[in-house]
C-alpha cells in the first residue's frame, strides 16, 4: 500500500487554505453588491437622520440654532456608527460561515 507523502495545505487565520488564492468561498459579484449596499446606506441613511431630526426637534419641541444642529449632527454620528456596526457584523457572521464549512 502506498502512503501520500504530499503535503496537505494548512488553514490560515481566515479559513482559507494556502495556496488555494481564494480568501472566502463568496463569489466577487456578491461581495462587490455587498459593497455597494453599505457605501450606499453610508451615504444616505446619516443624511435622512440628520434632516428627519432636524425637522423633528424644530416641529415638536421647538428646538432652534445650535442645540437643534448638535443633536442633528449626534443622531447622524449615531446612524453611520450603527451602520459600522453591521458592516463588522457581517464580516464576523461570514468568516463563521467558513470556518464551519471546514
């Protein structure tokens, strides 16, 4: 009976085995819309928070000048952080997904 000798590629940190030239089994077109749907709430969502609160605090509180422009400001710092947030989660949930595959 004859024995491989080859050596077998080892798994790096990221679970994906050396030499294989493939970092995640996720196709490039997936990761490219992924891409694109995070870049995009980026964009928009810190805008539609600042405006909606904006408007909101000027409606029914009655908050003008500064105070309102400060708490505007804070809601959209707190929207582009949550969308971090995601973004992050995400990344962990599909390195997961790899490491049970193997």
């Amino acid at each position: 009976m004859e024995v491989d000798r080859r050596a077998k590629p080892s798994k790096t940190a990221l679970g994906a085995k050396k030499g294989s030239g493939k970092g995640y089994s996720e196709d490039p077109l997936s990761a490219f819309l992924w891409l694109v749907l995070f870049s995009t709430l980026m964009f928009t969502v810190p805008f539609l928070v600042f405006f909606i609160v904006k408007w909101s605090l000027l409606e029914y509180l009655a908050v003008e000048g500064f105070e309102n422009n400060c708490w505007s400001a804070l809601g959209a710092v707190v929207a582009v952080n949550f969308i971090i947030y995601l973004y992050v989660l995400k990344a962990f949930r599909e390195q997961e997904k790899e490491l049970k595959k193997d």
